[in-house]
C-alpha cells in the first residue's frame, strides 16, 4: 500500500467529515477495517485511556459567540467520534475552561470524557475557590483529574488536593511543568510525593525528559501527560516541504502530525499526549495517531535519525 494513496484518501475523508477519519489510511475504492485503538494504563488505578487527548491553551481561549465557538464544537465533536477521552485546562488560560465547558454541554458521544484542569494560584482558600471555579465552568460534579499548574505553591495545593481525592470530588492528583528550569524540583517532587499524574513537555526533538523523569515516573508508577508535542509548531517549520518517509506507513502513520505523535506515545512511560488545536483538519489528523500500531525502539531511533537528516 503506497503512502501516496494513503494520503490522497485521507485528504478526501478529511473532506467528508470527523466520521471518516479512521479509515483514511485505506486507499480510494478499499473498505479498510478500523485500527485498533490505542490505550494506555493509569499505573495508580489501571484504569485504561486513549492516548491523544485534547489541549485547551490558547486555542479555546476565545470569547461566547457563535462564530467562535462553533469551529471549535466541530473540532471537540471530532476528538470524541475518533475515541478522545482526556480535555486538559487551566485557569490560566483565559476564557478556555468555560468555553469548554459550553462545548461540552453541545457536543455528543462524550461518555469516555476524562476531564483534567489546574490550580494556579497561591493559597488555601485562593486554591480552593479557584478549584469550585473550575468545577462550575467545566459543568462537573467531580474532575478526574486536578493538577497543580507549573508547580505553583504546590506543598499547600497538594494537602488540598489529597482531602479532595479522599472525598471525591477528584479521581486523581498531579503536577505539571512546561518549564525546563523546573525539572530539578519537580523530579524531588516525584521522588517524594505520592501522585498519580505529572505533566511536562516532550517531543522528538525535546528529549531531555528521557533521562530522569520519564525513567522515574516509570519506576514511581505515575502516569504522565505530554505538552508541546510539536515544539510548538517549529517542528513542522523544520519538515516544511520535506517527504514523510515510506516506511512511515509501517507504524500507520499517514502524515507528519502523526509521525511525531507516534514517536512520544510510543516511549513506555508516555500515558497521554495533548496536543492543542482549534482547526479540525489539524483535529482529525491528530486523532489519527490514536489508532494502529507504534513505532518499537529500533524504529524509534530511525525516526529521530530521519529528522536529523533533515
């Protein structure tokens, strides 16, 4: 199966709708059986998720109106149709929490939702309110997943956190981190405390996280969500022009998006990876990294060869 056809027909099912992504990888005139879907472990709970989940920073940082929420109703539609479950947010990206909230409220098919958000402030009670905030803009009774935002008084969060989990009005706590200043800290924060997420960046050119923290979250039994899996767009800048390789169809990869994305997931500490995007083409083609095989660790390193060459 030649990667050029694969391409044309997932350009035309892009065309046709959310619906068709899964099938795109069979060429024009072919009935392709859906690929398997691909999930990973909460080592804290065992519970299963779909590893590409959905980011909300900036991209859903827009205002109430019709026009602007309604590509990204669209866009949400599209994560939950081709097996989305994890939404990412945060109180310090604007108008994002409510706006999902509103689409959530619209969209349908969203039984395997698993909402995550932050607390990004200083304080107790700071903390808390902003938590209830975030519970009321989301339009839920209980957020799978609370995570203290880029480490921000984390010692007094993270006492708030533990009461609410053993009350449960959160499934699971955990941290993040987009900064790689932090990295010091938050890997004596795992070392140390009892969390079930962290979250930090990751990409296949951004690799430093493969030395300690991937490593320990692995040995810690704590589940991880990946940011910045494009390098924020200098990634495709980089390839901008550039063949995708023939073998790229191998580990059912029909674009570049997926490339990258099937590089991270297949790291075995990786749970969850979440990409932000407000345009659906962008939505259906990250969606198709949640499907089909992954790269094993011989494939991996010609992967980041390929990509060096470039």
């Amino acid at each position: 199966m030649k990667t050029q056809a694969k391409n044309c027909s997932r350009r035309k099912f892009i065309q046709a709708g959310a619906a068709a992504l899964a099938y795109g990888l069979a060429p024009t005139g072919v009935t392709a059986a859906r690929p398997a879907l691909i999930k990973k472990t909460i080592p804290s709970s065992r519970e299963q998720l779909s590893v590409i989940g959905l980011g909300t920073s900036r991209t859903f940082n827009v205002d109430s109106s019709s026009a602007a929420q309604s590509p990204l109703l669209a866009v949400m539609q599209a994560f939950f149709d081709n097996g989305g479950q994890l939404i990412d947010s945060s109180p310090m990206y604007g108008s994002a929490e409510a706006v999902t909230g509103a689409l959530l409220q619209k969209v349908s098919n969203k039984s395997g939702l698993f909402s995550a958000t932050k607390v990004w402030t200083n304080g107790k009670n700071q903390g808390i309110d902003q938590m209830r905030r975030s519970m009321q803009r989301l339009g839920v009774d209980q957020i799978d997943l609370m995570q203290i935002h880029n480490l921000r008084d984390w010692q007094i969060h993270l006492e708030t956190l533990q009461d609410w989990k053993a009350r449960g009005k959160i499934r699971y706590l955990g941290i993040t981190t987009s900064h790689g200043r932090d990295h010091a800290e938050l890997e004596t924060i795992l070392q140390r405390q009892a969390l079930d997420f962290v979250q930090f960046s990751y990409n296949i050119e951004d690799r430093e996280v493969e030395r300690r923290l991937l490593p320990l979250a692995q040995e810690r039994g704590i589940a991880t969500l990946i940011n910045r899996p494009y390098q924020r767009g200098s990634l495709f800048r980089k390839i901008r022009g550039k063949p995708l390789p023939d073998w790229a169809a191998e580990i059912d990869c029909a674009s570049w998006g997926q490339f990258f994305l099937k590089f991270i997931a297949s790291h075995p500490a990786v749970t969850c990876i979440i990409p932000a995007t407000s345009k659906l083409k962008h939505m259906l083609d990250n969606m198709g990294a949640n499907y089909g095989s992954l790269p094993d660790a011989p494939t991996r390193q010609r992967m980041i060869k390929y990509l060096e060459s470039i």
